[in-house]
C-alpha cells in the first residue's frame, strides 16, 4: 500500500547514500538483472523488441514494492521469460 511505499523510498534514499546496506546490495542485485534481462531478450532479431525490453525491466520488483506486487512482478517476469525462450527454441532449435 501506500506506507510499504513511503517507507521503501526511504529505505531507498538510505541505501543510495550507503546508510542501509542491504537496500544498496538489492539495487545493484536488481540493475545486474535487469541488465541480463535486456540481454536475454535482446540476443535475437526475432526477440528483439524494444517494447518487450522494457515491459520486462517493469516487472524487476522495486524496494518500493510490497512483497504481494513483488510476488506478482516476477511471476509476470518468469511468464514472459518463459515464453521467449520457447520463442528462442522454436527459431533457433533447444
């Protein structure tokens, strides 16, 4: 809600002038990821769609998120992961 919100952005500001550690150790977790992500889906023509790039790093949970909106951002994100690497298969072969 809008508390879990407030209370991440300030756990955010916190973590981005090293005051809380494990907020920084999240963000650089979830930039490495998303850079993976962009890679991933990025790493053919055919998959290669700016569009699906970025509803993919939409779904890279936030600190800002409450565990219920995280929990659905990356079942999302597996989903949509799941279906272009069968896309991948399918072009490319297993």
């Amino acid at each position: 809600g809008g508390g879990q919100g407030i209370a991440g952005n300030i756990q955010n500001f916190l973590g981005s002038v090293g005051l809380n550690p494990n907020v920084a150790a999240y963000n650089d977790l979830s930039q490495g990821l998303i850079n993976q992500i962009a890679a991933s889906i990025g790493k053919t023509d055919a998959l290669n769609n700016e569009g699906e790039v970025k509803r993919a790093l939409s779904l890279v949970p936030q600190i800002t998120d409450d565990p219920e909106r995280a929990k659905i951002k990356l079942d999302e994100l597996r989903k949509m992961l799941q279906v272009n690497t069968e896309s991948y298969n399918q072009i490319y072969g297993a």
